[in-house]
C-alpha cells in the first residue's frame, strides 16, 4: 500500500510519498478558503489514484479557526452562578505592568452562557440535583439561541458525569455537543471549560472539512496527526478536534526526533521555520508532552508536545513602526499573494525577499526548479523600505535577516536557558522550507557548535506524519497524598484509563496484541498549584524522582508530601516501517557538466560555491563556508567558518570550525 504524508502549512501544503521502499516528496501552495483543494491538486501532479491510498494528514483548520477567531455559534453550559467562567478565568494579565490593559473580548458572549444545575462537591457529594425542570429550561433556551454547538462543563464532572449525559441527551438532534467530562476529565474549571468550549467551537469545522477530503477521496484510508504526535483515524476526531490544534508541528517533531536517532544525536533543539511561523522545541530522546500549552491566547490543557511558536517565517512582512524601528512579523505574506519574489502581486518585502537579495537563494533552484523566482520584485520591495530607512539594499536585506534571526533566537533561549538547559549541550536541528538559511546565524546566537540539517528538512513535517504511532494520550484526576495509596490501587485505575485508549485503538482496526502502554503521573508538592510530569515508577520510587526533578528544575526541594494530581496513559500502536537508507533527496539540475557553479553574494569578495546536497562528501570530507547547498525543497546557506558533511542517508551535519 502506498502511504503519504501531508502537511498543510500556511505557504504551502507539503507530501511525502512512501511505496516501494522509496520516498518521493512534493510541493504545492496552500489554498488557505479550502484546504482540500492544495490536497487533491498535489495528488493529482504526483499521478496518484485515491483508492488503496493511505494518508497521514496534518491539518491547520482547527488551528487556523482558533487563531481567526472563526469557530462556530456555540453555547456554553455551566452551573448556576458560573456563567462568567470563560470570561473571569484565572485573572492573570498578559502584560504585567500594562496599567491600562485593553479589554479582551470574551470567549462567549453572555447571552450564550445558560445555567443550571447538578452541581457537585469536590468529593462528588451533590450540592445541587439537575431536575427535569432544569432540563426542560436549558432545551428551551438552546432552542432560542439556536447554537450550531454547545460545550456541557458542570464543576468537578470527572468524579460524575451523569448529570452532563443527562443534558446532552436531552439537547436537540444535530447539534455538536462537546462534555467535558468525556474531553478533559481533570480539575482546573477554567481549562477544562476552556478546552471543551474549543473542542465545541471548531469541532463541526474540522468535520465538515474532513467529510470534503473523504467524498473527494473515496477508497482512502484517512489518519490525522493529534497534538500529542500520535495519529488517530478521521472518523475517530469528531469529539476530539481541541486535541488537533498542534496538528502540524507535532509531525515537524516526530519527524526531527526520527531523523535525529538515525543521525546519532538524540539531543536536539529545533526550530521549523516555515512561511508564516517558526517553532521551537527541546527533544531529549522523546518530544516532550506539556499541558501548559497556548493556542492563540487560550491555554489548552490537552496533551500536547511542548513547543513555543512565535510569528516569524519566511513569509513573515517587515516594515518600519511610527517611530522608525524595522519591525519583521507577526503579518505573513501567506501563500496568496506570497512574498514579492513569488510574482503573485505581493508588494510588501519579506524574509525570504531579503535571503533572495543577499544571493542566498538561488532564483533557478527554488522547489527544484519548479518555481523560479523574480529577483527584481524582491529587490523592488527590498527597496521601497531601504529608500524609507535611508540605507543601501544589502544592508536592508541584512537587517531583516539580523531581526528576524534575533527573533528565533529569543524563542529558543525560551524553550532552552529559562528552563535551565544549556543549548549547548543540544545539536540546532533545523527544518522547515526556511530553516536552512537561518541555522548557523542561529547557533552562533546561542554558541551552539553542531547542527543538524534532516534530510527532507523541507518536508519534514510530512515525513514525520508516516512514521508516527497510531495512539491515544488521556489524563484523569486523581487527587491525594501520594503516599497514602497503594501502588495496586494506582495500577487498578491505570488499568481503567488504558482500557478506554485500547478500545478506541481497536475500533481502528490494531490489534491488541501489537499495543503498547506508558504510564505516568502529575506530581506537586501539597500547597503547590503547578505540577512534574513523571513516569509512573512505583509510588516510592516515583516520589523519589519527583524531589530529584524538583530540585533540578527549580533549584530547590522540600520537606512536604507528595500529592498525586492526575494519571497520564499512551497506548500506541506500531508505527509505519520507514526505511531511509535509499530515500536520498531528489535534487534540481542547476546545470550538467560541471561539479558546483559560483555566485556572486553581496558582502563577499570572491565568489561564493552552489552545490546540491549529494555534492557535499561524506564522512571525513569537509565543505568550508561559506556555500550555498541546495536541494528540492530547501536551502542551507554554510555561513563562513562552518563546515558540513553528508551522511549515507543525506543528513548535512554542521560543525563550527575550531580556530587554530
């Protein structure tokens, strides 16, 4: 069977095809009004026939509908007196010190907030009974409001959840209706209403748009990346879309921790730098998991790998504020019309105008040739905002570069030295269609001296989607003293959670036989409102690693109990076997007859060696920066006093020259 990864950017819609032992990779621009459209346009020029196909899909529509502010009409259901929940949250500021904060507009206006009852306690006591009158009223008002969804979150629901089943049956037929005890069955009011009201709001987007791809593809078997990095079946998503929301980058991850172990380097900082955005991560063996993500300003406490995003890509817009500061995003140029140099009307330069002014990429070799592109549109925006600055081209070229690297560097010194991890002790892995221009100006930033440039480094994410696990990631609370446990009660409860992943991953068609189970914990001390993840030892041993990983992390322990907060279960299924040893990158012909071609690059004397990324030696054989080396879908720019090597799968390792 053939499989493909496809990954749905904000620039362009990436795939990686596998059949027969190969990898065949493909570009296309997005087509942000209807994704499926860059989909079926992309199958189509690879000639492939829909039925028999597999795909592993990253899809951006929850995210992208989060982010627009463009979910559906949806009604939230709370308690009495709970209404404001959503709006209240936790009080917290986004700017400490604004004494003037401006008004954040509400997540659900107040007439869309309803009230009833089947109020619990915190130890599942009933303070107020859900009665018939209480239902009869909530259909009534839902009829009137006439919602296309409606979020259920009744306090402390996860110790019983009758009274949310007893609303959502009673609610009118059609309507898409998000229980919170069914999509985050964990304490925290707020983030719990907060993730099933999302999971509400964009949960019949991505359904209508996932019912689009399968009519269009009939015979297709359709897998979607889930936040977390496992892959869950398109029928299976429609009550847990709020778990796609890092659809996308979760694949980048994958792809980058798969490519780093055949590379022999399990330590990673990495950052995808893509068109609109770039993503950074630390990868210690595992992409980590966090709870503590934030999408669009809401914090989503479903599993989800631990990234910080911020708005710079190669799409990214620079431009001059009211008082004269160069600016480089968060506005993208997007895929339509595209920064300058892609001759679709764009006007507005941007970072990858600027990498094309300074010579960095080549015109001749972008997508393999494919797609060509136009120099003097580049220079035409470059220049509008060098004659504003009063500075020459190049060295405008050269401050949108300089600000946009400062901003990916300030990301990665976020998700690395605040949390008290040395970059230098990692490899800056790089990936994304932007991610090569960018990497060694990166590591010199942070005295980095090794980094890594995957092979398909342009497609990665849709790599990682063909060789992630099918799986689940679910959390119940279960709050008390560690200690006062019995490690045979924790396991029974471990054995229920598992139970409900192992169903769903049967109903998939995996055999049971074939799963896999990971176990672990959030730990606090009693007093403490933030949790440690942990993997579940035993009750002795894992309060043992917890102090340990107390003190690591916040230079200090205590002498408090341990309280157990919530139980964490992955099931996973075995992932798609991929053999990279005969995948090398396709490449562009730049030329015949000639080993590399020279090109003059502003700010360097002699001309500067283009070569393809099968060009550059294995092993012992060095290349010296500076070099440009190109390959279908990506380019490195070898800043000087860097060299790289090949290895027989085609990853291009970066080193720091010593001095001598």
């Amino acid at each position: 069977m053939a499989v493909i990864g496809i990954d749905t950017g904000g620039t362009f819609t990436d795939f990686v095809l596998w059949r027969d032992g190969q990898v065949r990779v493909h570009k296309v621009l997005s087509t942000p009004a209807a994704p499926e459209r860059a989909i079926l346009e992309g199958l189509a020029e690879l000639g492939l026939d829909p039925a028999g196909l597999r795909i592993v899909h990253g899809s951006t529509v929850a995210t992208n509908a989060v982010l627009e502010g463009k979910g559906v009409r949806t009604a939230f259901v709370t308690n009495r007196g709970f209404g404001d929940l959503l709006t209240i949250g936790r009080q917290a500021r986004t700017d400490l010190y604004e004494l003037q904060p401006l008004p954040r507009q509400a997540p659900v206006p107040a007439d869309l907030c309803l009230e009833t009852g089947g109020r619990l306690a915190a130890d599942g006591r009933w303070i107020e009974p859900l009665t018939d009158a209480d239902i009869r009223a909530l259909v009534v008002a839902v009829e009137r409001l006439a919602p296309e969804a409606v979020a259920i979150n009744l306090l402390f629901s996860y110790l019983d959840d009758r009274a949310e089943r007893a609303i959502a049956a009673a609610l009118p037929a059609g309507l898409f209706v998000s229980r919170s005890a069914e999509v985050l069955p964990v304490c925290g009011e707020y983030e719990r209403g907060l993730a099933t009201w999302l999971n509400a709001w964009v949960g019949p987007l991505v359904g209508r748009y996932l019912g689009r791809l399968g009519q269009a593809l009939p015979g297709t078997r359709i897998a979607v990346m889930q936040s977390s990095g496992d892959l869950v079946a398109a029928d299976q998503t429609a009550h847990q879309t709020v778990r796609l929301l890092l659809s996308g980058p979760a694949g980048g991850l994958v792809g980058a921790g798969f490519v780093g172990r055949l590379a022999g380097c399990d330590r990673l900082l990495t950052f995808d730098m893509g068109g609109t955005s770039t993503d950074v991560a630390l990868i210690d063996g595992e992409p980590p998991l966090t709870r503590l993500g934030r999408i669009g300003g809401y914090p989503v406490a479903v599993p989800m790998v631990d990234m910080h995003t911020i708005g710079a890509g190669g799409g990214s817009i620079a431009r001059l504020d009211a008082g004269g500061a160069l600016l480089v995003g968060p506005e993208s140029a997007g895929a339509d019309p595209g920064p300058a140099c892609y001759g679709r009307g764009g006007r507005e330069p941007t970072v990858t105008d600027a990498n094309l002014v300074l010579g960095r990429l080549r015109p001749e070799a972008f997508l393999g040739g494919r797609m060509r592109l136009a120099t003097d549109a580049a220079r035409a925006a470059v220049g509008r905002l060098a004659t504003a600055m009063g500075l020459s081209l190049e060295e405008t070229a050269a401050g949108i570069i300089a600000v946009a690297n400062e901003h990916m560097a300030r990301a990665l010194r976020v998700i690395s030295v605040q949390r008290g991890r040395d970059p230098r002790d990692f490899t800056l892995t790089c990936f994304g269609g932007a991610g090569g221009l960018h990497v060694c100006a990166l590591a010199d930033a942070l005295g980095m001296t090794r980094a890594l440039v995957p092979v398909q480094a342009g497609v990665l994410s849709a790599l990682g989607m063909l060789v992630a696990r099918p799986g689940r990631v679910l959390s119940r609370t279960s709050l008390g003293d560690l200690m006062a446990r019995t490690d045979d009660e924790i396991g029974a409860q471990f054995a229920a959670l598992a139970a409900d992943g192992i169903a769903a991953l049967e109903a998939e068609g995996q055999p049971r036989s074939a799963l896999t189970v990971a176990r672990g914990v959030e730990l606090r001390y009693r007093g403490q409102s933030y949790t440690l993840a942990l993997a579940w030892q035993g009750r002795t041993a894992t309060a043992a690693a917890f102090h340990d990983a107390h003190e690591a992390r916040y230079g200090h322990r205590l002498d408090l109990p341990v309280e157990l907060v919530d139980l964490r279960v992955r099931v996973m299924a075995p992932g798609q076997g991929l053999d990279l040893t005969g995948s090398a990158p396709s490449m562009p012909t730049l030329r015949s007859g000639a080993s590399f071609e020279l090109a003059r690059i502003p700010g360097f004397a002699r001309p500067v060696p283009v070569l393809e990324r099968l060009q550059v030696g294995e092993g012992g054989s060095r290349l010296p920066g500076p070099a440009i080396i190109v390959d279908t879908h990506a380019t490195t720019w070898l800043a000087p006093g860097w060299t790289a090597w090949r290895d027989p799968i085609g990853n291009l390792h970066l080193e720091r020259a010593t001095s001598s």
